[in-house]
C-alpha cells in the first residue's frame, strides 16, 4: 500500500476552525511534521492540541532551517535556498519513519504558505515515495472579512492580494482594493499618500487574542500600532492582515 502525506489546513491554529474533512484526515495518520521557529515555539502548542483532540499522532518538531536575509534584492533565491533545506529536513522524518504522516498547514495551503511547494521537491529528489493530497482549510482572507462583517471587494470590482513587500509597488500601479498579507513591518504606514484610504485590519485572527481596528487609515494607525503590540504580548506572536481600499 503506498504511503500518504496530507496537507491540511488549520486555519488560525484554534482546534474549533479545524474543518471536518481535515478532521477525518488527521485522524487518519499516524505522525505531524511541524516546523519548530525556536525551542519555544508558541505555534507548536496549537498544533499540539489539534492532534490530541484528533486521533493524538504523534508530532514531530523539526526545527526550522534559517533563511538568509542579508541580501533583500534576492529574495527569490533565498526563499528557494530555504524550501530546499526544509524538503531536506521533512525528508529525513519520512525516510525515519513509517505510515502515513501529515503537514498541519496554518490557513490555507494555497495562501502564501509553501507547504505544497516544499511536498513536490520531497517527492522530486527522488529518495521517498507517497500520494499526497490537500485539504482546503479558513485563510485569514475569511476570517477578516468575517470579524468585521464586510465584503472584501466592491460589486463586480476586482481584489489584488499582496504582500507588505509589494504594496507600494501594487499601489503604485493603481490597484485601489486590496489584502495585505504577511506585513509584519506594516507598509501602509509608508504610502505615499496614505490619504483616501480607508483599512479595515485584524492580527491573529481567529485566536483568543484577536485584535480588530477598523477606521480612515490615518487616523487608525496609532491605535493599529497599539493593537498589534497587545496582540504580541498575549500571544508571543503576531500575524497581521489587512484590507485597504481606497475612497
């Protein structure tokens, strides 16, 4: 029988937004590889708890291959530096062991996460063989359009979804409605123009310690910055997402 990898998504790491097709996937497996940012890892916990009350795998924590940041002009070659030392990582995991293991991915796998990617170099090297599915899981995009009760775009309107290290750019280009994800430096701090716009922003959404602010972009920043710092205190860690629309 060949083995399987399933990558499912967890939404914001709370075991209430763990749908239940993923649910029945965890269940299923036999081991959780997990990426450990530091001995510490607070995101560790929660997945932790999403396998005890589903089928209790075991985890099992590899701890992160760092990322060279020194050269910000090659990010692309950085990024693809690092998914190849993580691939080498959650290789070793699967050749240690046998059955059937899964990712436990935060949101949704098809959302800035590289989950996928780093699954197809495991498989491309050639040294491990397995099936492997997906299992859509609630993207932050959702839950911030959720929280604060509000469509994400105009009728019949368009909607870009960035990064913080793209919206100038994206601006720039005149994209008016737009969700900004993985922004832990807060670029809309930093428009041009910052005039006109209106955010509506949430950090560690879905969470017990979820902060919203919503309001005229300059005149909600420092009550941003505020809520954002509360957020990383209770929870050690802050991931920001936000819509911005102009007018």
């Amino acid at each position: 029988m060949t083995r399987r990898v399933r990558l499912i998504g967890i939404g914001s790491g709370h075991p209430d937004q763990l749908t239940l097709e993923g649910a029945a996937a965890l269940e299923g497996v036999d081991f959780v590889i997990a990426a450990a940012k530091s001995a510490d890892d607070p995101l560790l916990e929660s997945r932790r708890e999403i396998c005890r009350r589903h089928g209790n795998p075991e985890l099992v924590a590899v701890p992160d291959p760092p990322r060279d940041r020194d050269d910000p002009t090659d990010y692309t070659g950085a990024v693809a530096d690092w998914h190849d030392a993580r691939a080498a990582a959650y290789e070793r995991v699967l050749l240690e062991r046998d059955g059937d293991a899964a990712f436990l991915v935060w949101g949704d796998p098809a959302f800035y996460d590289s989950t996928i990617r780093i699954v197809e170099r495991i498989l491309a090297r050639g040294n491990v063989r397995f099936d492997h599915d997906v299992l859509p899981g609630i993207s932050s995009l959702q839950v911030l359009a959720a929280a604060h009760r509000i469509v994400l775009h105009e009728v019949g309107q368009p909607i870009l979804v960035t990064t913080g290290r793209r919206l100038a750019e994206a601006v720039a280009q005149g994209h008016e409605n737009l969700v900004v994800m993985l922004d832990g430096g807060l670029a809309c701090r930093t428009l041009v123009d910052p005039s006109g716009w209106r955010i509506w922003w949430g950090a560690n959404l879905g969470t017990p310690d979820q902060a919203l602010v919503a309001g005229p972009l300059t005149d909600v920043l420092p009550e941003i910055e505020a809520a954002r710092a509360r957020a990383k205190s209770a929870s050690g860690w802050v991931m920001d997402t936000y819509l911005l629309r102009r007018g």
